[in-house]
C-alpha cells in the first residue's frame, strides 16, 4: 500500500484527534462532520453501522470505529497507522500529566488544585448513570439486576472476580424468557477463523501466567508483566467505555492491596492521583483508554523517569491491544454471532451490570467526599451536581467543567 496517497486522510485523522473531546458519544459527532459531510469518506450508513457494531465488542469503542474507517479507507497497514496517530497524543499528554503530579515533580505544581476533581468525577459518573439508565434499563428484569449489582458490587467491592461473575450471570438470567426479544431468523454464518481466537486467548493466558509467576517469584521487573496483565485483562472484559475502567482500577489498585498486608509485590496507586487522572483525561482530546499511560506511568513513580515512561507505554499497548485483536482478529466471529438472538438478550443483562457497577462505583467514592470542613464538603456537593446538571441540560464540554474545577482548588 502505498502511504502517500492517503496522505490527507492521515492529515484528517491526526486534526479530528486534538480536537476530539467529549468520548464516545462526542466523537460520533465529529467523526459524522468530518468524515462523513465534509470529507465523504464514507457513507451516514456505514458510519453508523461502524459504531453500533463497535459498541457490541468490550474495549475502546470509539478506537474500534476509527480503525474500521481506516480499513475501509486503505487496508489493514493504513488501519493501523491510523490507530497510531490516534492514540498517541493522548497517551503522551497522559504520561506528561502524571510526570507532572508524581513525586519526582512535587514542587512544580501545587496539588490542592486537584481537590475538587473527585466531586466532579462522581458528576460525571451520575451523568453517564443517567444516561445509560434511560437506553438500558427498559423492564422489571433489567431494573431487579441493576440494583442487585449495585448492591452486591457495595458489600464484595475488593473480590476480584465480583464483575465477571455477575455478567456471565445477568447474560444468563436474560435469555431466560424469549418475551421481550423473540427468536428471529438468521442468515447463514461465514466461516470463522478460530486460529484468531486461539491467538487473542493465548496472549491473555500467557499474560496471566507470566504476571503471577513473576509476583510469585519476585522477579526484578514483575510490575511490568502486572501491569500487562492488568490492563489486558481490562482491555478484555470492559464494556461501556473508560468509565467502567474506574471501578477495576479502583478495584485493582487501592481496594485489593489494601486488604493484603503485604503489598511489596502489588502494584499500588494512590486513589487521590487515580481520581485525578480520571480529571484530567476529560481535559484533553482523544480516547478516554488514555488513562492507561497515566496509569502505567504511576505505577513507577519512584523509580524514575525512564521506567515511568516503559510503564506508560506498556500500559497503553496493554489496554489498547484487546480492542484491535476483538476488531481484526476475531471480526468474522462476531458477524457471526451478533446474528444471534441469545447475545442481544446476553447484552441486555450485561448493560444493567454495567449500570449498577457505576452507581456501586458513586457510593464508594461519595463516602470521601464529605470532610469535616463543611465549605469544602458544600463546595463538594455543588460540584457533583453542578457537574451532573451542566452536562444535562447545556452544551458545555467536559475539559471547560475540568477547567472551572481546578480553578475553584486554586481558589480554595
């Protein structure tokens, strides 16, 4: 393939991702605008149809359907080119920001601007929470797992195998009754490449086995085979967006370590500098799955700069991975399965765990938002909702709600 002539279309990719704010639901629009009205890149329909199928898969959706674009533009090589200028200005604005904030760099910045940027993040997950309730939660049953989810996500926070229990589970209760999606008719499936499975599972296996032998054995460089591991496995099983990432980092970073007593082998984050990150990833252009450079720049905070800059990088390839292997690799697999009436209904309970997760998620990060000092606990409360009822009922973007909370931590 030659590279030069899709040389403008690279030139569009790269000018849609520094300004690509608001995840998912934003970059729908722009990527309508740009790609589809002005640059006709490719038809409203397969736009859309590009989305909507993304949105089925676990992983970084709105990375899924620019590398479809991409594909349909040049091939394989110009989809992953087009990968790469995407994710990559977030993923080092991310690991710049967490350089920034570690303490390697204390004196150049003065933390209490961050104060207000947990309050904010629950605003941001209540609106999410809204909004998925509206196009998710539609009957009795998915109401009834929504709220057993929460509940049981509250009370078995630190069990690791808390979420994949209760989506294998809702997927089943489900397709239970076939009343509210009946059975249908479907087309003949293709022919499925099952090496490509076998691919996708034996990195994920390998990833486990690799990162537990090294915490395990106390190998020299074991965080860098965890945090793989981690951000792989996340990369795996997410669906929703970099909102559902919060809850497994929390889950992952803070809450499991500290129920162990020796956390020597565990990556450990501390939860005011994941919270900020969360902040700051709204900031600025791109996939929200940026966060994983932060993330993975954190983890080696005290080692310096160089192993910071490894961790970033590997968290990034980490989490970004599973989204393409999903999208490539296993692509005839899933044309042929969301054919199929059992995973509609399967998606259906897994999108009501979804819900309850993030609101068990908000009640877990309220019980710290409401200091002794009652300004800032009423600042706190403003904040939430100021957050919640901008985004609902204005046109405002996320970075500028960002913006305006930094600057109430200066003030205050």
């Amino acid at each position: 393939m030659s590279i030069k002539k899709h040389i403008n279309f690279l030139l569009d990719v790269f000018v849609y991702t520094i300004s690509a704010f608001g995840g998912p639901q934003g970059h729908i629009g722009m990527l309508h605008k740009k790609f589809v009205v002005q640059k006709k890149y490719l038809t409203e329909e397969e736009l859309f149809e590009y989305f909507s199928f993304c949105q089925l898969l676990p992983g970084a959706s709105s990375t899924q359907t620019i590398a479809l674009i991409g594909y349909k533009k040049g091939g394989l090589v110009l989809s992953f080119i087009t990968i790469l200028i995407w994710i990559t200005p977030a993923c080092i604005l991310m690991t710049f920001f967490s350089l920034l904030i570690s303490d390697n760099f204390n004196h150049t910045i003065n933390k209490s601007i961050f104060q207000f940027i947990q309050p904010m993040a629950i605003g941001f997950l209540f609106y999410t929470i809204y909004n998925m309730y509206l196009s998710s939660i539609t009957n009795i049953i998915t109401k009834l797992i929504m709220l057993l989810s929460a509940v049981i996500t509250i009370f078995l926070f630190k069990s690791p195998w808390i979420f994949p229990l209760l989506i294998l589970s809702a997927g089943l209760i489900t397709n239970i009754s076939n009343k509210r999606i009946p059975d249908r008719e479907v087309t003949k499936p293709k022919k499925a490449k099952w090496h490509n499975l076998i691919i996708f599972l034996f990195i994920f296996l390998i990833a486990g086995f690799l990162s537990e032998t090294a915490r395990k054995q106390n190998w020299e460089n074991r965080k860098a085979y965890n945090l793989f591991e981690n951000f792989y496995r996340f990369g795996s099983i997410v669906f929703g967006g970099g909102d559902v990432l919060l809850p497994m980092m929390l889950d992952q970073y803070i809450e499991r370590p500290s129920s162990k007593e020796n956390t020597n082998n565990t990556i450990v984050i501390d939860k005011d500098e994941l919270i900020n990150g969360y902040g700051i990833v709204r900031v600025i252009p791109g996939p929200v799955f940026s966060i994983a450079a932060y993330v993975g720049s954190l983890t080696f905070k005290n080692e310096g700069q160089s192993k910071q800059i490894i961790g970033a990088i590997t968290g990034a390839i980490a989490l970004f991975l599973p989204s393409i292997f999903i999208l490539f690799f296993l692509f005839p697999i899933y044309q042929n399965i969301k054919n199929y009436v059992i995973v509609f209904r399967a998606l259906e309970g897994i999108k009501s765990v979804i819900v309850g997760l993030l609101i068990a998620t908000s009640f877990y990060l309220l019980k710290d938002s409401f200091p002794n000092d009652i300004k800032i606990a009423t600042i706190n409360i403003a904040v939430i909702f100021g957050t919640f009822f901008i985004q609902k009922q204005t046109k405002i973007h996320s970075p500028f709600i960002v913006l305006i909370c930094l600057l109430l931590g200066w003030v205050f």
